[in-house]
C-alpha cells in the first residue's frame, strides 16, 4: 500500500471517517479487467465495518467481479472552495475515505435483507411503513429479468484524506480577491 503523498491532509480520526462512510451518499466502485479500468458510481451502506452494494445479477460489473475481486471502493464529499490571493494557494475543501479489499457476494438472505433494510433506511428514511420482508430480496426481478446480486466489500486497508472548510476563505458569489488579505 503506498503512503498518502500529502500527508498533511490524512485523516486518522476513526470516528470522523465512520460517520463520514455512514453519511456519504455515494461512492465509486474500481474494477479492474484484463482490457480496461471500471468504475461505477453507486449507492453504498457502511455497516458492520464493511461497505455493501447491490446491483443486477449479470453485466459487466458482476463478470468482472467474477474474475477478479480485488477493488477500490472511493467516497468523497467536496464542501466548497478556500479562497486565496495568491491564485495557486486556491483550494478546495473535502473529505475522501478510499477503501481497498476483496469482494464478495453475499448468499445469506437473511444479510441481504438486513443489508437493503439498511440501504432503505439511509435512502428513504421513515418512507415505508414495515420492514423488508425476506421474500421480497430472494424473489425481486427488475424489468430486465435481472435479479438483485448484494455484495460486500471486506477492507484491507482504509485510508482518509481531508481539508477542512476554513470559513474565513470560504468562496460565495460576489466575493472579490481585493476585499482578501494575506
């Protein structure tokens, strides 16, 4: 695992990159095939220290996971622009949490309800009225004739990078470098 090169920004805040992971909304997905880099953006959960993701049961996410599970699983949040009179100290503040191990598919029903009940509960909070039931995860076809494939992502290493919102700097419309000072 190479070391990250800014080290000024990494995050070692455990706590902070936990609620980061619960709360993020989306995250990219890095596949790797003989031919070609993939990476697609989807909907995550952080649960039980692992993430999780779903998708269809065939296509070329599921091929290429068949052949190799190794993945980079990247989050990443931008909270706005950090003004500067010198124009090559113009920043941009963020969080990032990459997340590197091998993936799996989940067979157990029972945690892949638990899983898409998460998945609800992040997306759609309140919105249904009872709990997913078993049945509904083991029988769903999409209109595709696709079933849902629920997987796993076991890290192998975790790592995190930030810079905070200084709110002084803060960028907004109307904000003019003559009114800054060094």
């Amino acid at each position: 695992m190479n070391p990250i090169r800014f080290s000024l920004r990494e995050c070692q805040d455990n706590t902070k990159i936990m609620s980061f992971l619960e709360n993020a909304r989306i995250g990219f997905l890095g596949l790797s095939d003989k031919q070609a880099p993939y990476v697609v953006p989807l909907n995550f959960v952080w649960f039980n220290e692992v993430i999780y993701f779903h998708g269809a049961d065939s296509g070329r996410k599921t091929s290429i996971l068949s052949q190799n599970p190794e993945t980079c699983f990247t989050v990443c949040e931008e909270y706005g622009t950090i003004t500067h009179p010198v124009p090559a100290h113009t920043d941009t503040a963020y969080m990032s949490v990459m997340i590197f191990g091998q993936t799996e598919r989940v067979t157990d029903l029972n945690e892949a309800t638990q899983v898409m009940q998460h998945m609800l509960d992040k997306y759609v909070p309140g919105y249904y009225d009872r709990k997913l039931a078993k049945n509904h995860v083991e029988k769903y076809q999409s209109s595709l004739g696709s079933k849902t494939a629920i997987y796993r992502i076991l890290p192998n290493s975790i790592t995190a990078k930030e810079n905070p919102m200084n709110e002084e700097r803060a960028f907004y419309p109307g904000r003019k470098v003559t009114g800054d000072t060094l």
